[in-house]
C-alpha cells in the first residue's frame, strides 16, 4: 500500500510539472526556454524563481494590480485565461529551472 501511495504522489508530481511545461510554453518567446532572457529586455530573469513569489507576481498580474516596468496590461492577457492550478504549476515549473 505505502509503495502504491508512493507511486500516485510522483505521478502527481509528474503531471503538475508536465502541466506546468506546457503553461509555460506561452511564455517562452519573451522568457526563453528556460527563463534565461529579460523579457523585451524589462523583466528579471526567472530562471529558479521562487514559485511563491511567481505565484503572487501572476496573480497580481491577472487581477490587474501590479505593473512591473509597465508590463501590467502584456501579462494580464497572458495570464488571463490561467486558473489557480495553472499558475502554481508554471510557478513550480519555474522554480525548477536551471
């Protein structure tokens, strides 16, 4: 049982970082495959960012409240149509960058 319970947390695990690549997907013109580019030369690089802060950024972002380097209104539409799990799953996804 305790193996069996083992196998559904990885698998878990496994398809919220799948999930999370595929969310990110959208965001690699201006990012970079792997959160190495500033994006139009404004952003910090995110690569290894911390998922709590990524998730307070696009939260922020989608409600239409923070307007980093005047970024607000571009990544509000980006992150418009992203649920709650979609965005800690590109948060996760983020974080484990290298």
């Amino acid at each position: 049982m305790k193996k069996f319970a083992i196998s559904i947390l990885l698998a878990g695990s496994t398809l919220l970082m799948a999930d999370g690549a595929a969310a990110y997907a959208k965001c690699v013109g201006c990012h970079g495959a792997n959160g190495e580019k500033a994006a139009l030369g404004k952003s910090a690089i995110i690569t290894g960012q911390d998922a709590a802060k990524t998730v307070e950024q696009l939260k922020g972002y989608k409600a239409g409240t923070l307007n980093i380097h005047g970024m607000g209104g571009l990544m509000k539409g980006q992150v418009a149509s992203m649920d709650d799990a979609a965005i800690e799953a590109v948060a996760a996804h983020i974080a484990a960058m290298k």
